[in-house]
C-alpha cells in the first residue's frame, strides 16, 4: 500500500525576527498566538496521532512528519528551540512518526546549528528564498543574498538534510526577465522540494504603502495561474516536487481586511492542478484530431481525478461547451502515473504526459 504523507503542524510564534521585508505582517498571516511549552506541544502530537490512525484507511501506513510552521525556527533562542523539539525528537524515536521538518533563512545556519537540529532529529529543512534577485531580495528588504543561499544549500547537503525553498512570484520590481532568470538558479542547485506563492498585499505591511500609492500592482488570479503552471512543469520535468502553491488558509489569514490586495485563493493549487489537465486534455484532442467522436473517456491517476474534474467541475463545464455532444466519463487508473492521462475518443487511444505542455505557453 503506497504511503501516504500526514502533517503534523505545529505554529511556532516568530518575535525575534530582526527583518522586516516589506510584504510581511507575521501576525496578521499566521495570527497572535501563545507560545505553547514543550507538556502542551507533545500532548497535540499525541492528539494528532490517535485522529491520524482512526482516520487511516485499514492497510495504510501514512508517512507523519512534524513540521514547525510560522517563522525562521533557529532564530529561536537555542534553550526554546530546544524545548520546542523535545516532544517531536521523542516521537521520532519512539517510532511514532519519520521525519521532522523546519524552516529558517539561509543566513541563520551554520554548522553549530546543523549539528543541533541534527540530533534532535530534523530531517527536511526549507530556506525562505523567494528570490534569488540580489537587486529584488535588497528591494523587498530580506537582509541576506544569493550567495547565502548557495552556501546555506550546500551546507545542507553535506550534513544530508533533504531539502526544500520557498519562492515568490510578483513581487515588486520582478519582470519576466528577473523571474526566469531567479528559477533558472533555484533549479540549479537542485532542491528536493519548493513552495511557491504569489506576493499578497497584507494589511500594515511596506508594501501596502506602495499598493495604497499606485506604485505597486499585484498579479491578478488569472495571471498568478499561468505563472504557477509553468513553474509547476519546468520544477517537476527536473525532478523537483511542488509541495504547494499559495499561503496556507487560517482564520487569521481570511478575516475581513488582511488580505488587501493580490491572487489569493484557498484552492490555489487546484486551480493550478486542474488548469495543467485541462491543457493536457486540450493537447490530447489536438493530437487525436477527429472529426467525429461521441465519448471522451479520460484516465488518471486515482489521486488526480478531482484535478481533473477541477474546482466547482470547471473543467468538465468547459470540456461541455467545446464538445457539446460528447459523453464526458473520468476514470482512476492505478498504473498510470502522477504526470500521466489516458484519453480515449472512439477506438483511439493516446497516452500524454505533462510534459508535453512544457514549452508550449
């Protein structure tokens, strides 16, 4: 039975960070919270694993990570980032769960604080990167450069830390031009893993400043998706995993007010999912080109057909209105792979993959 990956997440409130990028508003993203002490961090983990076993379908065996969330972790005082992985460590060693995650600047690791997370267990580091423009990191104010990054990545391999790096797109300054160029770095050093999210106006942030002065305009949604899709297939066709797209939703996040500009949406990595299978499908009826047809059978991966029924069954609308008097059927097909479809129109059959769409917007 395949594992399945399950989160543990656990909120760490960040008030000592030294930076202020002009895009951030910490609290008004993750929300105020309390410090919980390490006794009410390992009885939530405890609480997490017994939701996760009887919720876990009989035969599976989920792969648990915690990941602490909600700031650059070794700017911690060492005594709290110490309590803060005590529950997880012994977790870890108890067999409850297999890895344990974290994220933090690439200026803030060294080989002291490598040697630390190390044998507390960490297993997945991600580096809040968002770009590796040196003039556009200077712009948004995040106080390091590229040359941190590369440093801190190839630290990172020589203590065997899998690894991942947060990026942004649309953000001030950045064109066409600058955005390829800093992916084109990003894909260079060969992460494991990327998040990826548009640049949102928040409330009481520097960028507000420049939006509220028309000297700042945010991506719109449609645009912000086109975007995503291409860096969803440039990342993956090198073997790189999209861990997700878009700031995770909370309470704190979607109050009225926070949000005061930019492409956000809750199902932003469905959209983008759902747009790259309707291209694909799209691509596939080119391919096939018939003139007559009746049915149009699609074959995915089980874990995909929601992608490519798509958000609110969009795609199936829109595949409606191109072909009218078609029978439309999505099927889950086990031994088709993620990046694979099957479409079926009449007595021909194609096999696609993504990335056929690769170089194609």
């Amino acid at each position: 039975m395949k594992c399945k990956t399950r989160i543990i997440p656990v909120f760490v409130p960040q008030n000592s960070c030294p930076y202020r990028c002009i895009f951030c508003n910490q609290v008004a993203v993750v929300g105020k919270k309390k410090p919980l002490s390490s006794r009410e961090i390992e009885s939530y983990i405890h609480k997490c694993l017994q939701t996760i076993q009887l919720s876990s379908p009989e035969g599976e065996l989920p792969y648990v990570e915690i990941a602490y969330y909600g700031g650059s972790f070794t700017l911690l005082p060492r005594q709290l980032q110490e309590e803060y992985l005590h529950p997880a460590s012994e977790a870890l060693k108890r067999g409850f769960i297999r890895g344990i995650r974290l994220s933090t600047r690439p200026d803030w690791i060294d080989t002291t604080i490598l040697c630390f997370l190390k044998e507390k267990g960490v297993s997945v580091i991600e580096l809040g990167v968002q770009t590796m423009d040196d003039q556009l990191q200077a712009y948004i104010r995040r106080g390091h450069t590229s040359e941190d990054v590369l440093r801190a990545m190839e630290l990172l391999r020589d203590f065997g830390f899998k690894t991942a790096i947060q990026l942004m797109i649309g953000l001030p300054g950045e064109d066409d031009a600058t955005l390829s160029s800093s992916m084109a770095k990003v894909k260079s050093l060969k992460p494991d893993m990327v998040r990826i999210h548009p640049t949102l106006v928040i409330r009481d942030t520097p960028l507000e400043k420049l939006y509220l002065g028309a000297k700042y305009k945010p991506l719109s949604l449609e645009k912000a998706v086109t975007i995503l899709k291409q860096l969803v297939l440039s990342f993956e066709a090198e073997g790189i995993k999209v861990i997700r797209l878009g700031l995770q939703p909370n309470r704190a996040l979607e109050e009225p007010g926070t949000i005061v500009a930019g492409p956000y949406h809750p199902a932003l990595g469905q959209m983008v999912a759902s747009s790259i299978f309707y291209d694909l499908i799209m691509r596939g009826m080119e391919r096939l080109q018939l003139e007559t047809m009746n049915r149009i059978h699609i074959e995915v991966s089980p874990e995909n057909i929601s992608n490519v029924i798509g958000n609110r069954r969009e795609n199936l609308a829109r595949l409606k209105e191109s072909f009218p008097s078609c029978e439309i059927m999505v099927k889950g097909n086990i031994s088709l792979r993620e990046d694979q479809m099957r479409l079926s129109v009449g007595d021909k059959s194609i096999l696609l993959s993504k990335k056929e769409l690769l170089y194609r917007h």
